[in-house]
C-alpha cells in the first residue's frame, strides 16, 4: 500500500514538474524530456537514501540466505506435491 503511495507521489510530482517546464523558454532545457516518475525516484535514492551495503561479507550473507530459503522452498513443494497427489 505504502509503495502505491509513494509511486501516485512520484507520478504526480512528474506531471506538475512537466507542467511547469512546459512554459520555460531557457534553450538550455530544449533537449530534455520531461522528468518521469521512474527519474524522480533515481534522484531520490542517490540524493536522500543511502547506498546500499556492498560489502562482501554481507553479500555473501545475503547469497547464503536466499539460497537456504530457495532449498526451504523447493523441500515444501516437493513435500505438498507428494501430499497432494497421494491424497485422493
């Protein structure tokens, strides 16, 4: 809910930002296309947010756990298929 939220903000924020450099002569910005909600929130995440950790020891980490979770998962697949398929 929250990220509709905040994509409606972002998007919103576009249009008006469209609408204002609709009146600006400055041929300076001639060549720009109109800011998108998708630039908006890049600008964001490199101005205010910040930068992820990249650090190896979490990546590793991070590898770790999801391919620990991908093996949990495969396990209760296979589990409930053969469940399911001996159920009739």
């Amino acid at each position: 809910m929250i990220a509709l939220v905040a994509y409606d903000f972002l998007a919103v924020t576009a249009t008006s930002s469209n609408a204002v450099q609709t009146g600006r002569n400055d041929p300076a910005e001639a060549d720009l296309v109109p800011l998108t909600s998708h630039e908006l929130l890049r600008l964001l995440r490199a101005s205010i947010l910040p930068p992820p950790r990249r650090e190896p020891q979490h990546l590793l980490w991070w590898s770790t756990r999801r391919r620990r979770h991908k093996h949990r998962a495969r396990l209760c697949h296979r589990n409930w298929h053969t469940y399911a398929d001996a159920t009739p």
